[in-house]
C-alpha cells in the first residue's frame, strides 16, 4: 500500500495545488506509481496543471455509486508515465468523510497517493492517514496565514501520521516592506520547524499559465526546495 501525503492549509492563496502536484509528479519522475487526488471539487485545478481539463468525466462519486470502476476514474497525465489524477467529485464539494472505502481503494493501486484537499479542510477521516502517512500544512509567513496554520496543525495533534509544517511565498521583499515574517520568526509563531521552505516565484506561476499546451514543470527558484521536499517524503 502507497504512502499518502495529504496538502492541507488553514487558508487559500499558499500554492496547496502547485506543490500537490509538483509532489505527485516527482513522485512519478523517481520511478513510482503515483495517483494525485483532487478533492477540491469544482474549484479544482490539478487538472488544468495536468492539462486534463477537457478529459475529466467521472469522479470518486461515480465509483461509490456503482457507475464506474475505479480504473476508469484514474487518467493517465501526459507526458509524465506513471503518474494518474482522479477527482472526488466533478460538480461539488465532496463530502470527504464519506469517501474513506475509495481512498482506501487508490492507496492499494500506487506507491504515493497525493492528496489535494480544500482550504480549511484538516482531515478526510480520523482513522485514514496511518503511520508512514503524512500531512502537510502549508502557510504563508505572515499574521492570518500563520493563524490558520496554528489552528490546523493543533487539530492534527495526537493522530498517527506524521504532521510538517511548509512555508510557501516566502519572498525577501515582502520581510523588508515588513509584510511578511523571516522564515525563523514564521517558524517560533507556529512552534514547528518547517520541514521546507519555498520562495515566492514568478517563473512558476508563468508556467502554470502555459500548461494547456503542455505538462507542467516546476521552475525558478522554488524548484530546488521543492524537488528536496520530494525526496524527504517520498525516497
């Protein structure tokens, strides 16, 4: 059975979609099987990354429903062997609770299974994410991301699988203008060391802008912490 990584964050804008699958591709890339979940429902963008957008036509809803199996919910990304993406749900936000037998059923088909779950969802079920599991808290360094973060990384106290705190958007300029806390301030705030923290990066998002037309890679300065992260958790 795969290890899971779940991406969480207490609030949006902290990049949980690009390093969700910027994870499950270098996952893929080392040679494993790797399925990337979407359960943001209609506010996904795992597939746009992908350049899945006009492929997508079951979901996890499906499966529970008996309408599809669960083959036929996993799309193989382009470019990139190995590596499937598979959505919750297509037209709403999926009750995760409800949906611990089809995670349970994608973590038996591959060797890393990412999760990308909604702003302020901490958890799909209390008895899911095992040991060898892990979870990732992401959060920008500044007062109401860092707020949001605290109170998700409290919640996740006491379970089995392993919790990291990542610091995403760290940009040197927004620490001068005082906009943003130093890494090691963020850090004393969340009273967790960051397992990673990854700059801000323009080049990346200009890249996710052009991926209808391709696979995207991640680039810029955010690679190398991001491909370290990666190996860290999945070696």
């Amino acid at each position: 059975m795969g290890r899971t990584i779940a991406v969480c964050s207490g609030s949006g804008g902290v990049g949980r979609t690009t390093l969700s699958v910027a994870l499950a591709l270098g996952a893929a890339r080392a040679g494993k099987r790797a399925i990337l979940l979407d359960a943001c429902g209609p506010s996904r963008a795992c597939d746009l990354l992908l350049g899945l957008q006009n492929a997508l036509a079951l979901d996890l809803t499906d499966v529970a429903l008996g309408e599809a199996d669960m083959e036929h919910a996993l799309l193989p990304a382009p470019q990139q062997k190995g590596l499937f993406l598979c959505c919750a749900s297509l037209t709403e936000r999926p009750r995760l609770r409800e949906m611990t037998g089809a995670v349970l059923a994608l973590r038996a088909l591959c060797d890393a299974l990412v999760i990308d779950l909604p702003a302020g969802e901490p958890a799909l079920d209390a008895g899911l994410l095992g040991e060898g599991d892990a979870r990732l808290v992401l959060a920008r360094p500044d007062d109401a991301s860092l707020r949001a973060a605290e109170q998700m990384l409290r919640q996740a106290q006491g379970e089995r699988a392993e919790c990291y705190a990542v610091l995403t958007r760290c940009s040197r300029e927004q620490v001068k203008h005082g906009r943003q806390y130093a890494p090691e301030t963020a850090e004393a705030a969340l009273d967790a060391a960051a397992l990673a923290v990854i700059p801000e990066d323009g080049a990346m998002a200009a890249d996710v802008g052009k991926s209808k037309r391709r696979i995207w890679t991640p680039g810029g300065a955010a690679s190398a912490a991001i491909e370290k992260l990666t190996r860290a958790l999945l070696p």
